[in-house]
C-alpha cells in the first residue's frame, strides 16, 4: 500500500458558443484558465509475475477556479451581461491504472486507465445569475512513475495528466477539466502480486 500527495494544476475549458433554452448563448471567456490545488490519497500496487501490474486509487483533489461567461439574450430585450463566480470543488477520484514496468529490474512504470469523479463538496460564491454544481463523472489518465528504493520500501515521484470525458459541469456552461498533476509518495515494499 502507499500514500501520495502532491500539486494538481486544473485547467477548465467549455464550448465557445451553446444556445440556450430561452433565445440565448452562452461564450466563454478563458479568464484565470489555469489554477493550482493540491491531492491526496492512497493506493494499492498490486503486482504480477511479468512486466505489468494495476494500480487501484482513491485521491482527494480539491481545486478553485473563477469562471466567466457572457450571456446574450437574442430577442427583447437586447442586452449582453457578464457572469462570473469562483467556484470550489472537492471531488474524490477512483481510479484504475493498469502499469507496465520498462524494462528488466527497472523502477519506472507507465500507467494509463480510467478514473471516476464522485463530488465530495462544492462551494460557489456568485456575482450574478444562479448556481451551477460539480458533477459525477469520467475520465482518463495518462502517466510516469519512478520508485526510488528505500531500504525495504520505495519513494515514489510520479507526474501525470488527465482529462474529462464528461463534463465536471453541466451548468450554467458545460465545462470540462484538462489536469496535471505532480505526486509524491511513499510505498510499503510489501507488495500484493496477482
């Protein structure tokens, strides 16, 4: 089993243009697009007998994005508006990432798998215009691990990044979230094979 925590770098990006049930569109503007959190979590490093192996997670992210839309009505009155609220998500992820082990004896892995997104807690501070809230959903990952012996156990650096399939939003915008995250963490060399 190990622990890992680390930085989550979030990045949110929407449709430029959605038409709305009530003679309107919607435009997102890609203001403050880049934001920083953190994650934490455990896994499990189920090994096998060849150069393959699965890594089940459960991770706790929590990251805050401001989010701006521009609102305009079509018929009347005509009028444009500018929407924007910051939003905090804590989401826990679930995730499955078979691994393969380059090379013989070596101590870097490439995984990639799925992950799903379960809302944990969501808060929004509004300036205009009513709520939206974090979604359930899916997604993929890609990533590099290297383990770094520690007598018995290993310390482990991995980087990966991840993207929605989707939306973590569904309104006001249907917005989805591209992700990189840098991880740290420490692995208890006894390892469960399959």
């Amino acid at each position: 089993m190990g622990l890992r925590t680390g930085l989550y770098f979030s990045s949110f990006h929407a449709s430029s243009d959605i038409g709305g049930p009530h003679g309107y569109s919607l435009t997102y503007t890609n203001n403050n697009q880049l934001k920083t959190g953190y994650h934490f979590g455990f896994y499990l490093d189920l090994k096998s007998r060849n150069h393959f192996s699965i890594q089940p997670e459960l991770n706790f992210i929590r990251c805050r994005h401001n989010i701006y839309y521009k609102e305009w009505w079509r018929g009347p009155p005509d009028r444009t508006s500018i929407t924007d609220y910051e939003l905090t998500c804590s989401v826990l992820q679930l995730c499955l990432l078979p691994k393969f082990i380059i090379g013989d004896n070596s101590e870097v892995k490439i995984m990639a798998g799925p992950f799903l997104r379960i809302p944990f807690a969501s808060g929004d501070e509004w300036k205009s215009s009513s709520a939206g809230k974090t979604d359930a959903g899916i997604g993929t990952i890609l990533g590099i691990r290297f383990d770094i012996p520690v007598k018995s156990d290993f310390i482990c650096i991995d980087i990966r990044a991840a993207t929605d399939i989707s939306s973590i939003l569904s309104t006001p915008v249907p917005i989805k979230e591209t992700s990189v995250s840098l991880g740290l963490s420490y692995l208890f060399g006894r390892k469960m094979k399959f």
